[in-house]
C-alpha cells in the first residue's frame, strides 16, 4: 500500500498542517478555537511520528506507541483546557483572550 | 496508481479542511471541520498499515475530543457567534510568519536523506520471529515481509516491562488520565461560597443561559 507514496509526501501534509495550526493559533482570539489549533498541531506531529516508524523502523513499534501515547495526552490536555474555559467564562462572560487580562501585571 | 490518487485525495481533505478550520468565523463549524481533519489522519493510518491505531484516532480523537469541544462551544457561547478576528495587519505577519517557517522546514525536511534502516531490532522477542529469518532469506521482499503490528502484538508489547515493553508510559499515562479527570471535574464544579457574592451572582446568572 505504501511504496508507491514516498516517505516525503507524508512529511509535506503533515509540514503543512503544523503551520497551519500555529496561523491558526497566532490569528485566533477565541480560548477554544486556540485549543482547536493545538489539535491540529498534536495531529500532524502524530502523523510525523506514524509515517517514521512505518518507512523507516518498520519492525520497530516506537512511533507507533509514541503516537498513542500523544493521542492520551491531547484527550487530558483538552479535558483539563475545557474545565478551566468553562471557569474562565463563569468568571469573565467572555472567552476572548482580550478580555481576560485581569492577571496581568 | 490508486494508492497514490486516494493519498492525494486524503491529504487535500486534510489540508482544506485544516485552512477552513482555522479561517472559518463560526465556530461551531470550524469544529466540525476539525472533525473532518481528524477522520481524514484516521483513513491515512489504515493506509499506512496502522489499523489500531486508527482506530484509536477515531474513538478518541474524532469522538471524543470533538465532542468534548463542541459541548465546551456550545456551553461557551450562542451557536451563531462569529469568533473575533485579530486586525488585518497582524494577519498578514502571522501568515508571513507562518508561510516563511514552512517553506524553511520543507527545504530542510525535502534536502535531508532519509535512510530505512534494515537491522532488525537487536533483542526484540515481541516481534515475529518470522520477520528476521525471512528477510535474510528474501532480501528483495524485505517491505513485503514486514506485518503490521496486530493487536496482540500492541497489547502484549503494552504490558511488558522488557526491552521493548512500554509498561512504564502505559502506568504514567494512566496516572496522568487519572489526574487529569480529577483536575477536569474539581475545576469545573461550581463553587458553592455563599458568603463571596460575586461568584454567586455568576453562578446564578449562569444557570438561566
């Protein structure tokens, strides 16, 4: 299945969905759609991870494990990220990084 | 021939919906096109040979964090809110900014020589025994011999404390999921202080949202 794509193929998808995660994340103002932007970020590095080992380790599982355990991070990350926004929007009425300055220095 | 038109079209259902998920005004659909992002890396697995895996990016990812996200949406805001933009200008830097940090990371990642490396791993008793002797026996079949990881080679491997077990990221991960679930559930209940008013003025407007 995979020797007819190269391996540079997949690295370009996955090169590109970084980047267009951290645009993502430098022109949003929105708590959850930042956290959306992150998603994007973990997914691609996971797709970096998965397409190593299939190309270049093949016998090896390390990118594969590693891929699983980012996927368990990302789930605790976003559930921690959603309680504290929902908390933040309890507190501020708002979820714009604009208005939550009250910490600031 | 197919296999290349399907990755193509699975990247470009990545990458549109990746820019439509970070462009798009509404948010609630911006999630939803997250969700497309998400299934799409699913169907890329199953075509790298990574089943389970796959699997886990849909019930996880796909299902759960989107819906985690789109509840967080829609406990958060009205459904037909359009998301604040930052200025044109700082737009245009970001987009610069991103643009010329892609292009840097394409040459580097296009220019380097990437090389399989064809030892087999040295002490490996979880992996089939076939995969070595066979790849000795047909050195020009060496992909082809190579099996995806099975199930029960993924379980077995998760629970092995040997060379190749990963039994200590899978106790830390679970104890980071427990802690996790503990932080998500104190930071989100509702406090109940009835001698701070401020906090039960909001409690009190929010349970009328």
């Amino acid at each position: 299945m995979i020797q007819s794509i190269p391996l540079s193929y997949v690295l370009i998808v996955s090169t590109l969905m970084f980047f267009i995660g951290i645009y993502g994340f430098l022109t949003r103002r929105n708590l959850v759609t930042m956290l959306m932007s992150v998603e994007l970020i973990l997914n691609s590095v996971n797709i970096n991870f998965v397409a190593f080992n299939k190309y270049l380790h093949p016998q090896a599982f390390e990118g594969h494990f590693f891929a699983m355990i980012v996927i368990a991070v990302a789930a605790a990350e976003s559930a921690v990220a959603i309680a504290i926004i929902i908390n933040i929007y309890r507190n501020f009425k708002s979820i714009d990084v604009e208005n939550v300055d009250q910490m600031k220095f | 021939m197919l296999d290349q038109v399907s990755f193509f079209v699975v990247s470009a259902i990545i990458l549109i919906f990746a820019v439509m998920s970070v462009t798009c005004r509404r948010i609630l659909r911006s999630a939803v096109y997250l969700m497309f992002v998400l299934i799409a890396t699913a169907v890329l697995y199953f075509m790298l040979g990574y089943n389970f895996l796959a699997a886990v990016q849909l019930t996880v990812y796909a299902g759960g964090i989107v819906v985690l996200i789109i509840f967080s949406i829609l406990l958060t805001s009205q459904i037909s809110e359009r998301a604040v933009m930052v200025p044109i200008k700082q737009k245009i830097l970001s987009a610069l900014a991103t643009v010329a940090g892609a292009i840097l990371v394409l040459m580097v990642v296009l220019a380097f020589n990437f090389k399989p490396s064809t030892a087999p791993v040295a002490g490996s008793n979880l992996l089939p025994v076939a995969d070595s002797t066979m790849v000795q026996a047909l050195p020009d079949s060496t992909t082809a011999t190579i099996t995806n990881p099975t199930v029960h080679d993924i379980g077995l491997a998760l629970v092995s404390y040997k060379r190749d077990g990963f039994a200590l990221p899978f106790e830390v991960i679970s104890i980071l999921l427990l802690a996790a679930m503990i932080g998500a559930i104190v930071l989100a209940k509702k406090e109940k202080l009835p001698a701070n008013t401020e906090i039960s003025d909001n409690t009190n407007n929010d349970s009328t949202l």
